[in-house]
C-alpha cells in the first residue's frame, strides 16, 4: 500500500524527484527481499510503472530498456488468462511501441495488445484501452478492422444504466477517442461508409442515448400493454430520482442503493428488449438503417467528420449516396490548436478552410457563390476535438472572396444522425397547432448574483419581445427563478436567456444557465435531462451566453455534455447557442437579425437557421470593414462599446469590468488567438 500510494504521489506531481526515487528505491529492495520466496510479478509491475514517469522526465534510452526488461520478466510470473495479464501486456506494448526504432519491435506490440484484447478473463475496460492501442499501431487492414469490432461489442459494458451520473461519464471519459479509432479502421479496411457511421452512432454520445431511453412519452407508452408501460414509469422514475449521491447514508446504506440501482437497471434493460420487438419500436435506440440516413439528407448533405490518429475522412452522406473523403494532416495541427486554446483565430479559420472545409464544399459541388434565394443548406456533425471548432465560420475573410463557408452554405450543427432524425419526427405544425396562443419565454438576466453586470441583456428582450409579438407569440417574462422558468418551459414555444452561463469542467451535468437563484437551487443541465418536452414540441431554445456549446472536458467532447444538447435532447427543435466568449452588445445585435428572419419566414425552420446565417455574415462584413480602416471593432482586443458606468471602453476592457458574457468556469483558461466575436454563434437543429 505505501509502495503504491507513493508511486501515485509521484503521478501527481513528476517535479517530486526525492518521492520517486525513494519509491523506486523500496521496489528494487522489495523485489530483493521476495525474490526467493514469493512471486514478485506485481513489485516488478509497480517498479516499471516508476521507471516510466522517470524515463518521461529524462528521456534516457536505458531506463525505457529497463521497463521493459522489467514487464516481460513480470510477464513470465503471470499464468495465461490471468486477469491483470492484459494491463501488463499492454503497459509491454507501450514500452515496445515507445522504442520502435525498428518494425520488429511494432510488431511484437502490436501482438502485445492482441493478446491483451483477446483475454476474455480481463476487465472490458482494460481489453478496450488495449484494443485502442492496436488500432494505431497495427499494420494489418483486417486484423484492425477486427480489433475494432470488438471494441464496440465492448464499449457497452463500460456503461451502464445503474451508473449514476458521475460515473458514467467518468466512465465515458475512459473510452475517449476509442470509437473514432474503430471507425477510422473501418475505413481503413475498405469497408462500407455506413458501417463507419453506425460505428460512430453507436460508440459516441452514449449518455444522451441513456437519456433517450428514458423519454418515451404518453403516445409511445399507450403503444404497449399496461403492463409494461407500467413497469417502464415505475422503473424510469425510480432511476431518475436515485440518480444522485446518498447524502448522508452510511457505507452500508450506499452500497443497498447501489445494488437497488442495479437491480431495476437490469429490469429496464430486459423490459427494453421486450419493447423492441413490438411493431414500430424495432429501430428505437439503436443506429439509423441506410434508408433512414439517406433520408436523413433530404433537406441537405450531412458531413461527419471523423478525426482520429490513424486517419481523418469527411463522411458525405446526400439523399441519393454516401461517400467518403480522405482529409490528410490534419490531426496534429488539430491537437495543437486546441492545447493552445487556439479555437476561433484568423489562422485557425483559414487552416480549417484549406485543410476541411474547402475540400469538402468542392466535393458537394459548393465551390461557387449562391444564387441570392438558393443558399445550400449543411448539417456538420464534427467529432473528437474538431467539436470545438466554428467549421461554419471556416475561410479567408480578410480578402473578401468566397473562399469562406459563410458565403457558400448556410451551415447546422448535429451531435449525431440519431438527432436528426428525432428532431424531424415531428411536423414543425406541431409545435404550432394548438388552439392557444403560442408562447415565448423570456428570461433577461442583467444582474446576477456573483457574476458581473450585462448592461445589454434587457435591452435584447425587449427586442426579442417586441420581434416575437409581430410574429404573433404571446411573449412571458417570467421570474428567473428555477422553478417558474421550469414551470413556464412545459408550455411554451420559444425560449429566449440573455445572460451569464456556468460550465462545471469537473461534472458538466451540473453546467446551467445562471438564474436569480442559482446558488441555492442552479437550474442544471442534469434537470433539464430529466424533463420530457417532446410531447410540447417546443421550437426554439435561444441560449443568449457564453459557451453554451462549449466542453472544457476534452475526454468527453463525444459526448455532447452541454448546454446545447441539453435543451436539444429534452426535446426542442432548434438550439441557438455559442462556442466561447460573446460580447454582451454583440448578442444584441445577432439575436435582432435572427428574429427578424424568423419573424419574416413565418417561423420556419429555414428562418432559423438562415437568420443565425445571415446575422453571423452581417457581423463578420462589419469585422472586415473595420480591419480595412486599420482597427479590429470587433474582436477582443479592440471593440468599442460602452461600460456600465456609459464610459467608452475597448472590448477587452469591457471583459475585465465583466460586462462580456462569459460562461464561468470552474478552472477559468487564460484566452489565446483572437476568438473573433462573428464566429462563435450556432445552430443545432433539424
């Protein structure tokens, strides 16, 4: 225990040079002492681990040698199928893999994790993670291609539905990158488009499809017998009010919940086998057929973009075909932009443009300008930390060409093609056939408890408010309360928060939209999971602050745990919302132009997405003029507007007086590039 905790001490903190010598130390003495009378597999394993964090500090050759001399003595001490065999065997792999300076080496760690991903007494965790490593090392199509599709019939044992919230996405968290990986071998094997797509529907956004299933409304319920649709509440409700820690229980008490959790989650999963093999429920839940995606590109192409180690490809998917574009090196600069927080600068817009964006549009035949009525309309769905980035805002503005994605395509975002889909499952008249009025949530948030003044934000409802009367919504402007703004949710059509927003890095189930009462009671992206709307069809979520389609959890960008998502997921049509910083005068300005498209299209679903479209376009020509006259007024180092003391201030004093709508976080970054204020805004819908 004291070897261990020392080792993990040293983990922590690789500048504690006297701790991992000292820990290095007691393992050579406890491999001594042991040699002759027990096994000493484990103290070898413990040392080697050292010696890797060691080799990371110095980078001497001799000490990677010596863990690896070290894995495989501890290696031949572990009998076949043992169930730590497989992590040693990986951890061998790493050292081979490491040290390749010859194939031969490759090739022996390419066996190491075959035989680690082939050893069923192993944790399905630890044969995936080894699974993942031959995916970027073997040389082998078909053997690749196979690995992976173990993999995916691994990756649902690292989730399941008795996991509180927490825990899968620790869980998550643990398998990021793995089904890019396997969709890229796919790929790689000549396989079908398809089959690399369902992969992706399948492996990523696992915990939304969790969700999903715990969203079947009055309609779908009154499908099934009594019986079950009795069952599927009782068991739906009884895992969503256990989702949470136990407050107070003892050990004992936590472990009964545990084990009640799993019990019904076991019930749940058997009655939803059952389900499925009901008429009209046999494609519930799982990854959309050939016919389905096709159709799903009705309205216009999809692009999913899979970025993994081994290879990067544009999945094309149009009504009439699906197709595959090769996207050659890009991972690298991908990963270095983002270490560097570079998300939204000139130079990351046109590297995205030359190396993503240009060949795809030119692939879908968009290389020119449209025709004035005849905009193009393209559903991305990025993966990995390509998430991250505005592809819509992608180009060269600067020369005032068209060699940008704004003045090509009006563009849309998507978590999957499962989203889609369910999006569009209902008629847009649905949101709008009710005999009643209509209605429009407004929630202004000008003052918030601990969190800076936004002098703009109730003069951008009350723009919002008079644009949505003259389309004929009955518009509320309720309390900014936790519990009125819920309340108000289940019956309106539109809602519109103009204010601050917090993304929790650690948990972002617990991110939300910072009401009057969020200290006490904070309106959470986990809350908002558990609300059904879809039986309201509710149109509209305009989410008016920062970030709101940010993650700061790298290891979860697949998963789609923000904001966005969030309101999309509980079941309205159309989310609005930002990839980073926006400036409080700024959202005016674009939420004013979004509203009066919408209001002039008759509030359609093109009237969304073209208004973001056309607001972003206005924004970026003011940008661009503004550099023409020698000075940027519209990014953060030098906008103009007014401080809430009416005093002419640069944007990027404006953003230290707080007045910037920036989403707070729980480890705030320091910002890097220019984060231009035109590229951050969103749409996500059908």
């Amino acid at each position: 225990m004291q070897l261990n905790l020392r080792s993990s001490i040293s983990r922590t903190d690789p500048h504690l040079w006297k701790d991992l010598e000292e820990s290095i130390q007691l393992e050579r003495r406890a491999i001594a002492i042991t040699a002759n009378n027990r096994p000493t597999w484990s103290f070898k394993n413990n040392l080697q681990a050292m010696l890797v964090i060691k080799y990371g500090m110095t980078k001497d050759q001799a000490i990677l040698d010596e863990c690896t001399r070290l894995q495989k003595e501890a290696l031949d001490e572990v009998p076949e199928g043992h169930q730590y065999r497989a992590e040693m065997l990986t951890s061998l792999g790493y050292r081979l893999r490491d040290s390749a300076k010859e194939s031969s080496n490759l090739e022996k760690a390419s066996k190491c994790f075959l035989e680690a991903l082939q050893n069923t007494n192993a944790p399905a965790i630890s044969r995936v993670r080894a699974g993942s490593a031959l995916l970027q090392c073997c040389p082998d199509k078909q053997k690749a291609y196979q690995a992976a599709q173990v993999i995916m019939g691994l990756l649902p044992q690292l989730i399941t539905r008795s996991h509180e919230t927490s825990d899968k996405q620790h869980a998550a968290g643990s398998r990021a990158g793995m089904t890019c990986s396997a969709a890229a071998a796919v790929l790689q094997a000549d396989r079908p488009v398809l089959e690399a797509l369902q992969v992706l529907e399948l492996g990523r956004g696992v915990l939304a499809k969790y969700s999903e299933e715990m969203l079947l409304g009055p309609l779908q319920l009154g499908q099934l017998s009594p019986e079950q649709a009795e069952a599927y509440v009782h068991l739906r409700d009884e895992l969503k009010f256990s989702n949470t820690p136990s407050q107070g229980k003892s050990f004992l008490g936590h472990v009964v919940q545990l084990n009640k959790r799993y019990d019904m989650a076991t019930e749940l999963e058997e009655l939803i086998v059952e389900i499925r093999k009901l008429p009209g429920f046999e494609d519930l839940w799982t990854a959309p057929t050939e016919a389905e995606t096709l159709e799903a590109a009705e309205r216009g192409p999809i692009v999913v973009i899979n970025v993994s180690r081994a290879r990067c490809d544009a999945l094309l998917i149009e009504k009439h075909q699906m197709r595959s574009l090769a996207l050659p090196n890009i991972t690298n600069d991908l990963y270095q932009f983002a270490r560097t927080g570079d998300f939204g600068s000139s130079k990351v817009l046109e590297w995205m443009w030359d190396n993503i964006t240009q060949p795809v549009l030119d692939a879908l035949g968009y290389s020119q300008a449209p025709e004035e009525d005849a905009w193009p309309h393209v559903w991305w769905i990025p993966t990995a930390l390509l998430t991250l980035f505005p592809l819509h805002a992608a180009g060269y503005h600067r020369n005032e060409s068209y060699e940008t994605a704004l003045d090509r395509v009006v563009s849309s975002y998507a978590s999957s093609i499962r989203a889609i889909i369910r999006g569009r499952q209902k008629d847009l008249s649905s949101s709008f056939s009710t005999t009643a009025v209509p209605r429009a949530l407004l929630v202004g948030m000008q003052q918030t408890p601990e969190s800076g003044t936004l002098p703009f934000a109730n003069k951008e409802i009350d723009i919002v408010q008079k644009l949505c009367q003259s389309a004929g919504l009955e518009t509320v402007r309720s309390r900014p309360r936790k519990e009125e703004v819920s309340e108000h949710l289940l019956d309106c059509k539109i809602f519109h928060f103009a204010g601050h927003g917090y993304t929790d890095e650690n948990d972002p189930s617990n991110s939300h939209l910072r009401l009057e009462d969020w200290k006490d009671d904070p309106f959470r992206v986990a809350d908002l999971q558990r609300m059904n709307l879809h039986e309201h069809a509710p149109f509209l979520a305009y989410l008016s602050a920062c970030g709101t389609g940010q993650m700061k959890r790298y290891n979860l960008v697949d998963e789609s745990i923000h904001l966005i998502s969030a309101y999309q997921l509980a079941g309205f049509r159309h989310v609005i919302g930002t990839l980073w910083k926006v400036s409080d005068q700024c959202c005016v300005d674009v939420a004013k132009t979004t509203y009066e498209s919408m209001r002039d299209s008759g509030l359609s679903d093109e009237g969304v997405s073209w208004g973001l479209h056309r607001a972003s376009r206005e924004l970026r020509d003011n940008w661009v003029k503004e550099q023409k006259q020698g000075r940027s007024s519209l990014t953060r180092e030098g906008t103009f507007m007014r401080n809430r003391n009416g005093n002419v201030v640069t944007e990027e004093k404006y953003f230290k007086d707080e007045d910037g709508r920036d989403i707070v976080s729980v480890e705030e970054e320091p910002e890097v590039g220019e984060r231009l204020q035109w590229a951050p805004y969103v749409h996500f819908g059908v």
